[in-house]
C-alpha cells in the first residue's frame, strides 16, 4: 500500500454512512476495473462526487503478498470517504484483508456481483448470493475485528431469478448489521439487458437500512431517473405509511377520549350532538365500521407480535455468537422499532374498545338523565294536584261546619268519601311514582360508578402511555448517541 500514509492517519475520513442520512441522493462512482484507481477518483471527487470505491481486490493476494497491496492499493490524504471493495470466500481472510485497510480507508465492500467466469470459478462474486449463511460470517466477522464504529461493512448484490431469495438474503445481511446494500438489477446470466429496476424498488422497500441503485447509470439524469423508479435514495426508512396512520389514529382516539371525559359538558348535551343529523346518518354504518377497524386492528397487532419474536430472536442469536456492538445495536433498534408498532397497535386497539364503551355509557347515562328528569317532572305535578285537592277539602270541611245542618251532612259525607278515595288513588299514584324515580336514582348511581371506574382505567392507561412515550424518547436518545 502506498500514499500519503501519515496524513492520512491524522485525518480520518467522513462516516460513509451518515452521507445517507443527508436526505439527497448520494452520488457514488462504482468500482470499475483499471479505472478506479486514485487518480481517477481524484478527478471524480471534483465534480461532485460523494463515495468513491476501489476497484474489486482479490483478498487473499492481498493479504499474502505486500507486493498486490501495493500495487492494488494507493490513496492520499484527500481521497475520503473510500470504501475498498474485496472479492473474497472466506470470513477470515476477509476480516485480515480489511484490518489492513482500516487506517487508511473509511469501509469495505464484499462483492457478490461480479459474473466473471473466473470469479465464480474461485468461488467469488455472483456465486455467493447462493451462500447467504457464508455471506452473513463474513460480515459478521469483519464487524467484531474492527472496533471503529463508522468504519462501514458493505455488500454489493445481483438479483435471483427468484426475488424472494434475494429479499431473503438482504434481510440476513441487515440483521447481521450490513451498512447498506448494493442491489445490481441483472441477474447472473444477464450483461447488456435491460436493468429490473423494479426489482431494486422492491428489495429498497423491504428494508430498513440504505440500498443503493447498480447498472445502465452513466449521467446525472440518470440516476435521479432511478431514484425516481426505485426509492433508493439512500434515506434511511423511519416508519412505513400503515404504522404513520395507526399512530396518528391513536392519538385521534385520545383526543376522542379527552373530549368526552370533559367535565363542563354534560351526557345530555352530547347525546343532542349525537342526534345531529351527520351522526344519525354516520350510525347506519357505525357497527360495521367498528367491526372493520377492530379486524385491521388485530392483524396488525399479530403482525407486530411477529416481528417482535422475529428480532428478539434474532438478538438472542447475535448476543451468542458474539457480535460486536453495531450490529447489537442495529439489531436492537429493528426490535425497537417492532416493539413500538406492538405498542401503537394494542394501545389502538384498546383505545378503540374503550371509546365505544365510553359512547355506549354516554348514551346510557344521558337515558338515565332524561327519565329521572320525566320522573321527577310527574311527580312534581302529582304533589301539585294532591296539594290542591287537600286544600279544597279543607275548604269544604271548614264550610260544612260553619252550617252546621244536617240536612248538608248526608251531602258533606258522600263529598267528603269521594275526596278521600281521590285522595287515595292519588296517594298510590305518588308511591308508585315514587319507586319508580327510585329505581332510576339507583341506575342513574350504577352508571356513574360504572363510568368512575372506566375513567381511572382511562387515567392508569394515560399514565402507562406517558411512561411508554418517554421509553421511546430514551430510546431514540441512545440511537442518536
């Protein structure tokens, strides 16, 4: 190896892969046998480009002869970030080769691309996308020697005649802590025919961590025309559309809640807002929209429940097989983010449950207010006419004795038995309508206990939620630590 060797040893490069998190797309030139040697990349890196790479290095020749290093690699003070790309089979001579390069280049990138026949003959390039179980020691090897955090570990990819393979072996690079992947859209047999870009576009958005597009790029135009087609940008995913809308649906459904459980409006007030006629035309279709958005709701749930055994299994793997500290942390970060999805979507479905409960119990509760409000209006007019009829019987008593004639007593007498059975059935009226208001006071109680406790289950829930938000905050903390 030769070049600037000491400058480039007090001035280390850029993080390669915190060029992704820039928010544009990152513009890299290829590795390009003969061609990408230091000058050249000197003279791309002057017109705007962001990554460069080395040509493909056999790495066993590397590490068994000081002449190939030198030969193969040459860099200055200047040519930063670079990622030396290696053809390699073996784990362990992958991991010597990159500990040779690490002071002086900011990553490596492990080629299963290359369809050369004497490369797939040796055992290189393409034929390893068929030996994703060698792909991942590989990475993984090279992950727990090299103890700088922002030196990267990459790969470079063709697609199989079966996209699911090739989506299978992305997901076992990502899990073993792989920087980013470099997705070629031809498969092994393929040269000079068209690039699947759409294949890239699927690969890109089944996983969380940069994919870079490979193939027919020659211009700008052109890559910003597959950025277009595919989505590899090189931003890293955050959280996918579906779990953006749970999110946001959950947080819709406690400000449901808070407005519901305000004090100052009552269970009448809403139940008159509910008789609007939006609502009333809403109500048709209210059982089945509920029905539909529990089962949404569900899968989704079962959905993050297997995604979070997926990645704790995952992390229980790694932690065994030792894996160095980027990889753990890449590894828990996927089970953060599972984790956080199973939280959203029980708290949705929950939240869900319990709004129609709290609407069910405002209806009840507002029924309840109305009769007790009837109950207590007839018993009103009840006492009112009772009064009344006390009041003239007192009245004619007061008559019949001033008189004082027997002719009047016989007529007095059969007034007044008249008044008395009037005053009995009055008298059986009002306790009737006495156990009746009775019996609402003691629905109205059970309703209003019933809806005490669904407000401290409502609190503890708040309270629970508020301890979970700050979990993830501390969580987001460490990553961005």
């Amino acid at each position: 190896m030769s070049g600037d060797v000491a400058e480039r040893e007090r001035c280390p490069g850029r993080d390669p892969a915190g060029l992704f998190r820039a928010g544009h797309v990152v513009k890299m030139c290829a590795p390009m046998v003969r061609y990408s040697k230091l000058a050249f990349r000197t003279l791309v890196r002057r017109y705007g480009c962001e990554l460069c790479y080395t040509p493909m290095v056999v790495a066993a020749d590397f590490v068994r002869s000081a002449k190939a290093r030198d030969s193969e690699f040459t860099t200055n003070r200047g040519d930063n970030p670079l990622i030396v790309q290696f053809a390699a089979k073996e784990a362990q001579v992958l991991c010597d080769a990159a500990l040779l390069v690490c002071p002086f280049a900011d990553g490596v990138d492990l080629n299963c691309g290359c369809p050369q026949r004497w490369a797939m003959a040796e055992g290189y390039g393409a034929c390893l996308i068929n030996k994703p179980e060698l792909v991942r020691d590989m990475v993984r090897h090279v992950r727990n020697r090299i103890n700088n955090p922002q030196f990267s570990v990459s790969i470079k990819i063709r697609i199989h005649e079966d996209l699911k393979k090739t989506v299978d072996l992305c997901k076992k690079a990502e899990a073993t802590g792989v920087s980013w992947i470099t997705v070629h859209g031809r498969n092994i047999e393929e040269r000079h025919q068209p690039v699947h870009y759409d294949a890239i576009k699927v690969i890109k958005e089944s996983m969380h961590i940069p994919v870079v597009a490979n193939g027919d790029i020659k211009t700008l135009k052109d890559a910003e025309n597959v950025h277009r087609l595919t989505g590899a940008d090189g931003k890293i995913k955050q959280m996918t559309v579906q779990w953006t809308a749970v999110a946001a649906f959950l947080y819709g459904e406690v400000g449901v809640l808070l407005v519901l459980c305000l004090p100052f409006i009552s269970p009448l007030r809403w139940q008159k807002i509910f008789m609007i006629p939006l609502w009333s035309r809403m109500a048709v279709f209210w059982n089945k929209m509920f029905l539909t958005i529990i089962v949404l709701l569900i899968i989704l749930f079962l959905d993050a429940v297997r995604e979070v055994r997926k990645y704790s299994a995952i992390q229980v793997n790694e932690k065994v097989a030792n894996v160095n500290a980027n990889a753990i942390d890449h590894i828990q970060m996927k089970l953060f983010r599972s984790q956080r999805n199973l939280y959203i979507s029980g708290f949705s479905l929950f939240l869900w449950l319990v709004l129609r409960r709290t609407i069910t119990l405002l209806t009840q509760l507002a029924k309840g207010m109305a009769s007790h409000a009837a109950l207590e209006m007839q018993v009103n007019d009840a006492t009112k006419a009772a009064k009344k009829y006390m009041t003239e019987n007192e009245r004619l008593q007061e008559a019949l004795n001033e008189k004082g004639s027997g002719e009047n007593k016989e007529a007095v007498d059969t007034t007044n038995g008249k008044l008395r059975k009037e005053i009995g059935q009055l008298k059986a009226e009002l306790e009737k309508t006495s156990n009746a208001l009775h019996k609402a006071n003691n629905e109205v109680a059970a309703v209003k206990k019933q809806s005490e406790g669904l407000k401290r289950e409502y609190d503890r829930l708040m309270k629970e939620y508020e301890r979970l938000q700050n979990a993830s905050s501390e969580a987001e903390d460490k990553k961005d630590l």
